[in-house]
C-alpha cells in the first residue's frame, strides 16, 4: 500500500510546499522585518523532516508512478477550479467560467487587504504552480489533491459575487447553491467503487500480479485505490502489448463490459461486475470498442507500460 500510494502522498507534499511558498511571499510583504526572524527558526525547524525525507522523494520520482496519470492537457488546467466544486466532466466554456471568477474575485482580495493577499495567493499559487510541474513533464497533476486550495478558491469565488450589483449577487449565490445541491444529490446517485471488496474478488478469482486487469469505467478512478489492497506490483495504466497472457479479469462498472462477460464466473460488488475470462487475440478489440481500459503491472506479458 505504502508504494502504490506515494504518488499521491507527493502530490499532496507537494501542494503543501506551495501553500508554504505563498505563506513566505506574503511574510515578507506584510510583517515587519525585525519580527521575522523567530518565524523563519521556527519554518527552518518544522523544515527538518522534509529534509529527512528528500532520499525518499528522489526514489519515488525516480521510480515513475507518475506515468499512470493523464499527460499534460491545457482544458484540463484550465477547467482545474471548476473540477475542485463540480466533481464531474465539464465542458470547457463553463470551466474557463469558474477560473475567471476565481482570477477575478483574487485581484480583488489582493487589493482589499493582508489577509485578502493571503487567501488570493492560497487560491492561485497552487493550482499555478502544478500546473507548470505538469508541463514540464512529471504527470502529477490531480485535481482532488489540489483540494487545500479550494476552500481559498471559494472564498475569491465569493469576493468575485460581491463587486456585482446587489440583486445580481444575490439571484447569483442563490443559483450557485441550487447548483451545489443538485450536483450533491446527482453525486450521491453514482457508483463510488468498493475498492477493498473488488480487490478480494479479483485474489478470490485467482488473480496475480501477472494477470492483466480490464476495467470498464474510468481508469483513474481504480488505478491506484485499487492496487493499495491487491499483493504484489503496482498498477498502471497499460496498453496491449500483441503477446499472449494465459487469462484476463474484468471489472466491469454499471454492466459496461457485460458483453466479454458473457458466460463467466462473476462476483458481484454493487453494481460492479468482477470476472474472469481466458485471454484471445481479438480481446483488445473487444475492449476497446466497450470503452475498456487495461491496468496491469510491469510483471504481465500481454501489457506494455510507458
């Protein structure tokens, strides 16, 4: 659990170190030079541990678990906002929305006070700041693990309504909360996967970590939370590699991959469907015509990673 997760914990370190960065910009803008200088003893100590760990960055770096995350995408960044409050896909023109708001309600903290400097720079140098890591090429870009900033995005979110006139801001925060609220009660009717239950159905069917995994549904969704509870190697999202493997495990969301499940044992978790069927040459195929995509770690045969 501890590998398959580091991706996670260092994009998580990593937004961190960037709310700390703006922490530090903000410092020495608005206190008084001769009271910084217990603040920084005090930040060089709490320092300590991250020094202590820096071995353990570079072999997570070095590693590449980053890989099985989306390469760069500029609509991705840029609906980033949007994502943090409306977990689901959205189209671009909404998410370009969101993020001018979250722009335009920053310039207007940065300008009323310290504190407003504080909340803009907690809501923009994040996102900001990922945003060039990921294009500079590590893929370590995660909306969910960008979730410290939203509370600061919401807050310019809010700072953005006030400079409307009056009634506008009111009908406005009105409909952004009937918006929150049928967005939690949709939210509520989804699929969010049993992780460990489908973990034990896929070791109770025999898999192992040369076995290769069809999932039907979002890989991101299952790449990592599922392989935290599987034995052996880290997933990744794979492609076929055109050799054989000896068996393939499905895990079918919402009856997606009903069709390759034809005929087979199934377990049932939910309304997802767990199997296992013996590999063929037109699999992929089939797979990619269902919307299936292929998790698998660096041990199976038929995959190809990177």
């Amino acid at each position: 659990m501890a590998a398959s997760s580091a991706l996670s914990r260092r994009m998580s370190e990593f937004l961190g170190v960037a709310l700390f960065a703006g922490a530090l910009i903000w410092l020495r803008r608005n206190w008084p030079r001769r009271t910084l200088r217990p603040v920084y003893v005090a930040i060089g100590l709490g320092l300590v541990p991250l020094v202590l760990w820096l071995p353990a960055f570079s072999k997570q770096a070095s590693s590449g678990g980053y890989r099985a995350y989306p390469d760069f995408a500029l609509d991705s960044a840029l609906e980033s906002y949007a994502a943090l409050f409306v977990r689901r896909d959205l189209a671009l023109v909404p998410g370009l929305f969101v993020l001018a708001l979250v722009l335009f309600g920053s310039l207007r903290l940065w300008r009323g006070s310290p504190t407003g400097r504080l909340c803009a720079l907690s809501a923009l140098l994040p996102v900001a700041a990922t945003t060039v890591v990921w294009l500079a090429g590590p893929n370590v870009y995660v909306v969910k693990n960008l979730v410290g900033a939203a509370p600061f995005a919401a807050v310019a979110l809010a700072s953005a309504l006030t400079a409307l006139p009056r009634p506008i801001a009111v009908a406005a925060t009105a409909a952004a909360a009937a918006l929150v609220l049928a967005l939690y009660a949709d939210s509520r009717g989804r699929v969010v996967p049993d992780y460990d239950l489908v973990a034990a159905a896929l070791v109770q069917q025999g898999w192992s970590e040369h076995d290769p995994i069809l999932v039907f549904g979002d890989p991101y969704q299952f790449v990592h939370p599922l392989d935290w509870y599987l034995p052996g190697g880290r997933l990744e999202v794979a492609r076929w590699s055109g050799r054989s493997c000896e068996r393939v495990y499905v895990v079918s969301l919402g009856g997606r991959g009903r069709a390759l499940l034809a005929g087979a044992p199934i377990h049932r978790v939910r309304r997802i469907a767990v199997g296992r069927v013996r590999y063929r040459h037109d699999i992929a195929g089939e797979a990619r015509r269902g919307n299936g995509h292929l998790l698998a770690t660096r041990a199976v045969p038929c995959a190809r990673i990177g």
